[in-house]
C-alpha cells in the first residue's frame, strides 16, 4: 500500500531504497500533525522536572548551552533571535504524540528512541552537525531551511559545546514548511535554521553502537557470573625477581579467567532486557488508588488497555520484555500481549487468564493504563 507521508512510496519501497542510504523529502507528508503542540505547550513541558530539555543560544560564532528545568523568567530573557528550546521525550509526556509515533509502526518499535520538538524564533538552530541515527524531520508550524551534505569530514568544532561541524559544505537545500518531512540517513551532515517562528518534530530511531552494546553485556553478565575455584599456588618456590609476573602465575590466572562462560540464551535475555530499558530520567508513576485485580480485570474488559506512554513493551521467540524486565507468559496467552505490544493497545475483552496476574503487576507498577484510548 503506498503510503502518502513517503512521498508516494510504500515502506518496503522506502527502506528499500531511502532507509540509511540517501534523504528522502516528501511535501505534505503529515499535514495534520503540523499543530500537534506550540511555542507556549513546549516552554510549560521545559518547566517541567521529568523533561528533559535545553536551550541553544547562538550570539555570532560562539554557541551556548543550558540545561532544563526552567522557569519563565529564563524565555523572558531571551533575545528576539537565534536560540533554539529542544524537548526530548515529548511522546512520554503528551498522550497525543503517539498517534505521530504510530505512523512509524512499520519500523520495529525496539528501534525508536523518542520524539524531540524543538521551537526557534528566526535564525534558531542548533549549527551544522551530523547525527549516529536515523531521523525523520517534521515540520510544524513555521518555515524552516536545511542543508545537507554527504560529506566525509565529519570533524568537529574544539571545545565548542556542542557537536559542531568544523567544515559543513552543504550540497543540497530545501525549505520546509508545515506538514512537509525529511528523511536523513545516520552520519549526514545537516543544518537546519528556522526562518520564522517554527516548530519542529524529529522522530529519531537509535542505533547503539558496538562498543556500548559489548560494555553493556558485560555489565548484564557480572551479575550472573558464578565462576568456581580460587587461585591457588601451593608449589611456590622462593623467588630473586618479585616484581616478575612469571607464566606459571599467568597460567593458572588463565585458567581461572577461561571459567567466563556465557550461553545463546544470555545473550538473548541480554538484548531483550536491553532494547526495552527506558532512558535513566524516565520515571514511572504507580496508579496513586490502585484497582484491585478483579476490579482491573472489570475496567479491561469493558474499555481495553494501553500501554503508558513511557513503556516500552518487546518480545522474541520465548519471551517478553517490559522496561527492562523478562517476563514469560503461560501458554494462549501470548497472542494477545504480542498484539499490546505491537499495537501498544488492546481493545475491551476478557483478560487472558494465564496472563492475568502479569498485566496486574504490570499495571501496578504503573506500566499499563486501563481504560478506553
């Protein structure tokens, strides 16, 4: 089916040929999600403690920045130009965002990182650079011009605090107005500057890399490790050289460390657990008068259930994984949590009884909301 927010293109056609390997521009890709929030719903979100936020002033060639919470009193300061407020996380803390997210289904949920808007008065941006994932970028209300560039030199500005590019030789232009997107593939260089009051959204989609992905496993493996046997040397003999690490010492320490053993279901558990860890400033609210399980089960029935908008909710072939957290459901049940994780909703119906007292749990911990979307 082509979809019209690709330019025409289906999504096979899409990642096929856009999807980290070339830009991709579609007009009026969006048009309805242009007014999804403003300049004043954005300042009152950077006030707010679980937001992440920033705010980037430019003054000639000097950038700086600060970070949120703020007050009112910080905008009221502000020059009439070239600043630039960013919002990350903004589909966790308005319900209405995730109908935005939703139109990116056909890319796997374990790939989106969040949704970042950002408000600049003319001239506001945050300076040519280049980001390590994938982006879509929306345009709300306002115009907005973006260069880009397939450049190799990808050097940045010293001490700057930001990630500037040193040498941003742009080679393409466009100017976006409300409802139009652009596509950017990791490591393209862009620079976005508003040219009147704009909003804009950026869906971005992670891609971690090797090395943190490697230190994480070892992090996950430390608390498993059970590794027998203690380094013992009862044929010792006296020694001229004590500062010498001689290879019978280095043999036996070998043999310990050849004791490190983990198994294709870690590395499972581990990506798993991994890919649905929230970011460490997101904060989950427990229902303050909680249901009872019957009660729960009541309200389920008769309005459905949604996963909180900071929830993140995986599954492979054994198991699923919520927030961080494994979790195995008894047998038929499994369909139905495949759909709420797939769909981040379930309509009104009767709970699966073997997966009963998870959601219960789940609910309780403030990670499923019950009642109609």
């Amino acid at each position: 089916m082509r979809n019209p927010m690709l330019n025409g293109l289906t999504p096979a056609q899409f990642l096929q040929r856009h999807w980290q390997k070339k830009p991709l521009l579609a007009r009026a890709s969006l048009p309805q999600f242009a007014a999804l929030t403003g300049r004043r719903d954005l300042i009152e979100l950077a006030q707010e403690t679980q937001a992440e936020s920033r705010l980037v002033i430019r003054r000639g060639g000097r950038w700086q920045v600060r970070h949120g919470p703020f007050s009112r009193r910080d905008f009221s300061a502000l020059p009439a130009r070239n600043w630039t407020l960013l919002v990350q996380g903004v589909n966790h803390l308005l319900p209405q965002a995730q109908a935005l997210l939703d139109r990116f289904a056909f890319i796997p949920h374990a790939r989106l990182d969040d949704l970042m808007v950002s408000y600049a008065p003319p001239g506001g941006g945050v300076g040519p650079h280049f980001d390590s994932y994938d982006v879509f970028l929306l345009q709300g209300e306002g115009r907005r011009r973006w260069q880009v560039s397939r450049q190799r030199d990808l050097a940045l500005v010293d001490d700057a605090p930001l990630k500037i590019l040193r040498h941003f030789r742009p080679g393409r232009e466009w100017t976006l107005s409300a409802g139009d997107m652009l596509y950017l593939p990791p490591r393209y260089a862009h620079d976005g500057v508003a040219l009147d009051d704009c909003i804009t959204y950026s869906v971005g989609f992670r891609a971690p890399s090797a090395q943190d992905l490697c230190s994480r496993f070892l992090d996950f493996l430390q608390d498993r490790l059970e590794v027998p046997g203690m380094y013992a040397d009862p044929g010792l003999k006296p020694t001229r050289t004590p500062g010498h690490i001689d290879r019978n010492m280095t043999g036996r320490l070998l043999r310990l460390l050849d004791g490190v053993r983990w198994t294709r279901d870690d590395l499972l558990q581990f990506i798993g657990e991994d890919l649905s860890t929230p970011k460490p400033h997101v904060v989950f609210a427990a229902p303050q008068r909680a249901l009872t399980a019957a009660a729960f089960a009541k309200s389920v029935a008769a309005g459905g259930l949604r996963l909180a908008p900071q929830t993140l909710l995986l599954y492979d072939d054994k198991a699923f994984y919520i927030n961080g957290e494994r979790c195995v459901v008894g047998a038929g049940a499994g369909a139905r949590i495949r759909r709420l994780a797939d769909r981040r909703f379930l309509p009104a119906g009767t709970l699966p009884a073997r997966a009963a007292g998870a959601l219960y749990a789940w609910y309780r911990a403030g990670y499923l909301i019950p009642g109609a979307r």
